[in-house]
C-alpha cells in the first residue's frame, strides 16, 4: 500500500513506515523520454527477502541522470537557449535505406505463411554469424560458431558476468565505460566502493592517460583473472597500437587471465591500429570480443550486437569458455529481434556496407572539427581520430565544474570524465554523434568561450 | 590453438592436452536451424581463471537438444515419414497484418530525418508502457512506471536473479519451464544435484498433479524467498483458480516472500481464471509479473515481453524492489528493439488486440481438438482449456518411453514431462501451436497408435 503524502518523522517509529526517496525511472543513457521526478512514498509493509548486499553498494549517483538533472535545470533557466546535446554519444544520423528496407521487408513478411518465423536459434540466425566473421574477422580466421549474435554489448557484458561469476577478478581501464564496473559490482567481484580514492575494493583502476600513452602500465599492474579493455576506447577516443596491444595479450597470457576485449568504435579507426584483438597472434587462447552495430549503423535503439569466444580459450581446468557462453546465452537469453538480425545482414552486404561506413565517415568528419577547434584554442585534446569522442584535458581543473562552466556560458551538454572513473578527472568527454551543423555551432560557441 | 584429432589416451599426461567434448551449439528451444554436432577438440593452453561453480552444477543434458537428438535420428531412420512437430511450444502463424505493417513502416521511417531514433528510453517506450497498464491491468491499477518493457520472460527472468543475488532462497512447481531452476543454479541458489531425487539441494519443489489439483500443499511447503509460479503453466496448462491464488499470496504475505509470477500464457484463460496475480487483493506487496508477447502475438522471434513491478514491494529492510529493479534495467539491458516496439503497440490498439486474439482463439480450438482426442481414447489429460498445452497422463510409464513410443508409430514430437522436473514423470506435454491440418493429422494419428 502507498500513499503519497509527507509524514513528520517523529511518527516514524510509532507508525513503523518507511520512508523513501523513490526515484521514478529516471532518464539513463540516452532515454530521451525520462522525466526525472522525486517523490516520497511511504510503504506500510514489506516482505523479509534480504535486498542484495551488491546492489547497495552500487553508486546512486549514475552519471547520465545526473547531467539529464543539470540539462533539466538549465533549460529551466534559460528557456530560449539553443541547448546543444554533446554528451550521451547516441546516433543521429538516419540509417541507409537499403538496411531499413530490409528490416521492413522482413517485418511485413511475418504476415505471411512464407515470411513467419518463430523462435530462432538464441546464437543468431547462421547466416549473420557468417557474416559477421566475413566482414570483420576475414584474415583472423574467426569460425561462424563462435560468433554470437545479441541485442547489444552492454547486455552481452551482463552475460558475461554471469559466465564468470563472483569468484574471479576484475581490472579496467580507468577511465572507462561504467557498464564493466557496474555489472562487476552486482555480480560481487567488487569490494566496497572508497569514498576518497573514487574507487572500488578489489578491481584494478589501470590508469590511462597522456602520461602514459593512453596504455597502463602493465608491470605495475596487479595480476586480475579477467581484464576490460575498450579500444578505440570511450571515452577517451585512443585506439591502442598494435605494440600496445601484443603487450596486452603477452601479460594476459603471462598470467593467465582473459582479456574481455571492446570494440564497438573499431569501425571508426582510420590508422593502422588493430580493429580487432584477434589481429594479435595468440589472443584467440585469452580474449573474448563483445561488439556492437550500434556505432557502426546507428543501431542504438535497434538493438544488435554480438560477442566472438573462440574455441581455444578454455578455463583453468580446460573447460572451454565457449560451452559455458553458450549455455549462458541459451538459457538466459533467446536470440536478438529476427527483424534487428534481417537488418545487420544488409548491413553487411557490400552496398549496405559502403552506405554504413559513410555515414561513420560523416561522424568521423564530425570529430575531426570538434579536434581542430579545441586544438586552434590551445587545449590539451586526444581522441577523435580514431573514435568518435574528444578528450579534453582542463589541467587543475575539475571536470564537473567545467561542465557546468560550458554549459552556463555555451549552452553545450559535454560529458564530466569524472563520471568515468577517477583518472577522468581534469577531463571532458565530446561526442561527435550530432548533425553537422550542430557540431559546426558547438564549435563556434566553444571558441567563443575559451579564446 | 585447437586441432581437430584423436589422439590415444596414454599420451595425455606426457603432452598434458585436455582432451574435451566440445559442444558446437547444439539446437535448444526452437532452434530450428541447429545441427548437433560433436567433435573431440584438443586444447594446447588454458588460462588461469576458474569455470564458474554454478555453471558446473548445471545438467549437461537439456531438454531440447536431446528431444532434437531423438528427431534427427528418426528422419535419418524413417526419411520418408511425415514428421509432425507439436513438441516446442513454438508459434506457427503468421502475424496479423495491422502489427506488421507498423513494424515495417517503424523500420522504413528508421532513414528519414523525422523517423530516425537512437537509444530508447531502457525500461521502454512510454506509450507502450501505458497501452501494456491499459491492455492487461486496467481494473488493478498498475502504473505505467511500474511496466518494464523487455525483450523476452525468458530474459526478465534471468535479470530478476542479477536483481536478486546468490542469497535468496526459491521455490519452483514441479514440473515447471525450466529456465527458473537454471538461472537459480546459475546465480548460485541452488545446492548440488541428487541423481536420485532428479533435484537440486537448497530448492523447493512444489509438486503439482491430479493429486492436488495442480496446486501446491501450502501447508507442507517450506518457507522460501522467492516462490515461481506459472500460470497458466507451462508444461501442465493448468491455470490456477482465484481462491488457490489468494491462498498462494497468503502464504507468500505470512511467510515475507516474493512471487515471480509467469503469466506468458494468461490471454489463453478461457475462464474466470485470474490472468494476473494481481487481481488478487493485496498481491502487489508480494508479487512481481513477467509476461510476453511470444504466445499473445506470435512473438518468439520478435521478442518482446514485460515485467511489472509494483512499488509497494519492499525487501526486508523497506527499500523498494522497484528501484534496483530499474538498476539492473539501465545497467545489463538497453531497452527492447523500437521496431518490436511498435509492432507490441500496434498489438495493443483495438483493432490489432482483435486480430492478435483471432490467432489466439485458432491455437485454443487446436488445443480443443488434441483434448478431447486423446479423452476419447480413455486417457487421463489436464490443461488445453485455459493454455495452449495438453498435459497427457500415463500412468506406470516412463516420459521418454512414451516419447520414443509415439515418436516411432505415430511420426509425432512431443515432450517427455520428466524434462520439466521429476513432477513431471508419466506425463507428456503435446503443444497446440501448429497449423490445423497438422493437429488433425496428428489426432488422426494418435488414435491409431492409442486405440
């Protein structure tokens, strides 16, 4: 039973209510529609099932919300303002009609006797596997069967997690995408979050920055079962050199640990960096690839991605990780939309193809704009040159306090790099996901603040 | 590095190869592009990190990869014979048109400016999240917050045991869909498997027969945590009456437990069966609800379910359900596909609800004619009034005996109930999801094996 209503607190005790912040649904990454709204419920009973230790000790202050709850107050404040939205990095870009054509096509055929499908194989229909190892994993030698197709590489590191369980460790690049921490918190793979360091017991921060080329230092890196690695990285933008990553592996196999390697942004690598962690000889015996179409074809509220667990990797006991995915993938999934996986076939044809990768290019253009304008105003920038986002450094600064100066003084959302772990402090993340004149305004107003 | 060989036995310890049964994806629910195929794989290096102890508690031999076994081998014996399928519970018929009109027009306007859309809001569309509160719990005031959109029960189920951890304890029917029972290995609930018993330790199985009227005996039930319950169930097809409910959310409310309550079948209710536990008074303080367009709408490959979490349901210590819930949400989902979205809106609208409820209406006549067959041949059946499923008893007989009986005289799939839970012993589960003339034919043909 709840009733809203505001209750004195010295009615608590004999009432024995309990009173609650409720947060409504608050709008998360890229949830354009959420509205955020507090209200006080007051719950007259409740039942005895123990709420999981690991989900108190996740932050309540997630990142997104809190920018939408600082975008919320600003266009309260300045109602005219043309706010510009350089922060969640969601695509805005139309998809190219031959991959749209497709997925209506197969939609209106499931009217028909020929054209219905039911449940599908929960690994993804075979002919997305193969192609999904064709097109990106040509000259690696990645088998159609170790290809699974998903809804997206957030949920496949869910999986993930629940492959591994609670017993093993966790290192991550710091800074990095919340979703590793997080879902290693809710598994319990973590300890309890420190106030002051900004970090959680027993995961490894490997810190990445200028210093030291984007890339941790490995010989100062405790040994860690499993190691998240995002490359290109977001938020940072770096792609990791092939060097960079044959270090990687060869201390991944040193101490036996699997790498859970993501490269959703490989398609926006324009140098000679690996596009995939299978380019490195031997990683096939300790990484695991999570993907996605999401970047790659604008398929962010489509929802298709896919993980490569080669047949070599194997636990401690020899045990193949694959079987253990599998069984995962089957049993607490069943396969990706038939009509998102029609989609990313026409993705993967050549002209869906050729027609996927302009658009990427027109992102690209996008960041290099974003670069040249902070770069002409003398600020320490990397990133978006292989990845959609630009990492600006404020040395001394701190990065929600420059978050809030840009957006009082421009009007433009970026995102605080704090919010990605403690080494993005002093950092501003800044999407090149928008439309050009967008980034062509942002880019004025950004010099228009800082020369 | 893998090598497809045999290599004799006497040689492992010098060359310390582990030599394993890998399992290439074998087919499990409703895969009907998979091939099983098993081959020996030598694995040259492992790592140092441990299989996870919950996935090695699971059973290796699920249920319908060894009843797709059984099907190859059967054609490959009797190629010419005209194998009937009422063994998945798959759907078969197309979709109405109005519903996948929408999905395509959705997906077509995924390349224009106006119609593009990027990351959805995780917990789904709102206009979606209303229609679902509108559609299937008008009369007991659900919220639209308190509708979580998702991509499947099948997949809820899995993320409501990230929500709840490795602590609780479970309840489950017996014989039930066995994707609860998984996931609470998985999560790490469960205790080892007894061979003998055909259980798990630490999970209670409320056995559900003729006996009791399908319903637990409450009374001799131990208190758990978490209590499953299906209904209309899945394998029996019975649907549990209003007065069995209220004892069940008694019992649930006297003992501080949490129902997960699967309602995917509940649009087969022919009766005054409750369709949602939540037409039991007081229920959202004990309750939560997944549910699915799979059955309602020829969704399995669609996906597209929800969940419903009431805000008044607290853990032990009064903080909401709802709110990790959403947590888990954000954090290991990104929301379903927006064309499956618009296709379970168009659903919901009346003219779609009539159409989907046609189809319906043709699965609930097919389940008729498979019930009263197999009445008329003297044996004792339950469910196919009020679900898509007919629960055959045969008493004395072993399942899989039967199965093997009706698979080699009658060409027929069905299930053997013991793959359910040992409840489910001397029982087979005969789906009514096929097209008319294949129950007719299957009927012809049970009554020339049975009579």
């Amino acid at each position: 039973m709840a009733m809203k209503m505001v209750v004195p607190f010295f009615l608590f005790p004999i009432l024995r209510l309990h009173f609650l912040l409720l947060h409504d649904h608050s709008p998360l990454i890229g949830n354009p529609e959420g509205t955020t709204c507090y209200h006080f419920v007051i719950i007259a009973c409740h039942t005895r099932v123990q709420r999981n230790v690991n989900l108190e000790k996740l932050r309540t202050g997630y990142l997104f919300p809190e920018i939408s709850m600082h975008e919320l107050q600003h266009i309260r404040k300045y109602p005219d303002a043309k706010l510009i939205n350089l922060g969640i990095g969601d695509t805005t870009k139309p998809i190219p009609e031959i991959i749209s054509v497709s997925m209506a096509e197969y939609a209106r055929a499931l009217s028909t006797v020929e054209g219905y499908r039911g449940y599908g194989a929960e690994q993804g229909n075979k002919a997305l596997r193969k192609a999904i190892a064709e097109t990106f994993y040509k000259n690696v030698q990645v088998k159609d069967s170790e290809v699974f197709v998903s809804d997206g590489s957030q949920c496949d590191i869910a999986r993930l997690q629940l492959l591994l369980g609670s017993n093993v460790t966790v290192a991550v690049q710091d800074p990095s995408f919340p979703a590793y921490i997080d879902t290693s918190v809710i598994m319990g793979q973590a300890g309890d979050f420190e106030e002051k360091s900004g970090k959680f017991g027993n995961i490894e921060y490997m810190k990445c920055g200028p210093q030291n080329n984007f890339f941790p230092e490995l010989a100062k890196t405790r040994r860690t079962d499993i190691i998240f690695f995002c490359s290109p990285n977001n938020p940072t933008g770096y792609a990791a050199t092939r060097q960079q990553l044959e270090e990687l592996v060869k201390f991944a196999k040193a101490n036996g640990s699997i790498i859970i390697f993501d490269s959703a942004y490989a398609v926006y690598v324009t140098d000679d960096s690996p596009r995939s962690i299978f380019e490195i000889p031997g990683a096939k015996e300790v990484a695991i690839e999570v993907s996605s179409f999401s970047k790659f074809a604008g398929f962010t509220g489509v929802r298709l991605g896919w993980t490569v667990v080669p047949e070599e990797l194997c636990f401690s006991n020899g045990f193949p990780v694959i079987n253990d995915f599998n069984r995962i993938v089957c049993t607490c999934f069943n396969g990706a939309s038939n009509i998102a996986q029609a989609g990313g076939l026409a993705c993967l044809s050549s002209e869906g193809f050729m027609a996927v990768c302009s658009v990427v290019d027109y992102y690209r253009e996008n960041a290099k704009i974003l670069l040249k304008t902070l770069k002409s105003l003398g600020l320490k920038v990397y990133g978006g040159e292989n990845a959609p986002y630009v990492w600006a450094q404020f040395p001394g600064s701190k990065s929600w306090d420059v978050f809030d100066d840009i957006l009082e003084k421009a009007h433009v959302i970026t995102v605080p790099g704090s919010g990605f772990g403690p080494g993005g402090e002093e950092f501003m993340r800044i999407s090149a996901f928008g439309h050009r004149e967008t980034i062509l305004e942002a880019s004025k107003r950004l010099k228009g603040l800082f020369s």
